[in-house]
C-alpha cells in the first residue's frame, strides 16, 4: 500500500478482502511451529488451535469452529457470550489477535505446501534433511 490516507488503506484492504482473502486471514505460528515449517504465518482453518493473544479472552486456547473471511474474525470453542434471552452466541475474534499454537493437517495440499515450503527453506540455507 503506497498510501498513507486512512480511506485509501480501508479501500484497499477492503478490495484485498474480496481477490485473495486467504492472505488478510493469516496468523503468527507459535514459536515451535515457526521453527519446523520455516514460516511466520499461515491461513487460519477451520480446525486448527489457536491461542488468544489481546482482548477480552486473552490466554484461552482453543479449536477453530468458523471463520468468517468478509469481515477477517474467527469462532472459537468456547469462546461465548450470554445474550439478554439466556442464549450463548460465540464471540468472534479477530484473526489478527490469535496466534497458531498447531494446525489442522487433514488436508493433503496444505501439509504438502508447508512441507515443500520447508524443504525450500533448507535448500536455500544449504542445509541437508
């Protein structure tokens, strides 16, 4: 973003929001998951266990149960909030305030894109296996 306008910066995050929204949904890895993929951040998936970092819920570990990429939240186990009629409602929280403590691998490609991404990273360094 080349702008320093605070209307330009909405505008575009709101246009990226709607080509990748993959990217603007990527969360920090926990120390130990940074050291064996080789990566900073990672997509948030429904799935994966995140830590809560800021906010009202800091310190709470939990499973990811939706993920809403329009508005950039995630749903975590509970994660609730008594309504006025008695009934719980998941709070949604930001996906920049949650940390990736480990992830959901069911899905090939998704293991196959961190482990290559790994591998890549040692083949640069010159490291071996």
């Amino acid at each position: 973003m080349l702008s320093s306008k605070p209307s330009k910066q909405r505008k575009l995050r709101a246009l990226l929001a709607v080509k990748s929204p993959s990217k603007l949904m990527a969360a920090h890895l926990s120390k130990e998951l940074r050291e064996k993929y080789g990566r900073r951040s990672v997509p948030v998936r429904v799935g994966d266990t995140v830590k809560v970092l800021r906010g009202e819920y800091r310190g709470i570990t939990a499973k990811v149960i939706r993920v809403d990429r329009r508005r950039q939240f995630v749903y975590l186990e509970n994660v609730t909030r008594k309504k006025a009629d008695g009934t719980n409602v998941n709070v949604p929280v930001h996906v920049s305030n949650v940390m990736l403590v480990s992830l959901d691998l069911g899905d090939e490609y998704r293991r196959k894109l961190l482990e290559e991404g790994r591998d890549a990273l040692r083949a640069w360094k010159g490291e071996e296996g």
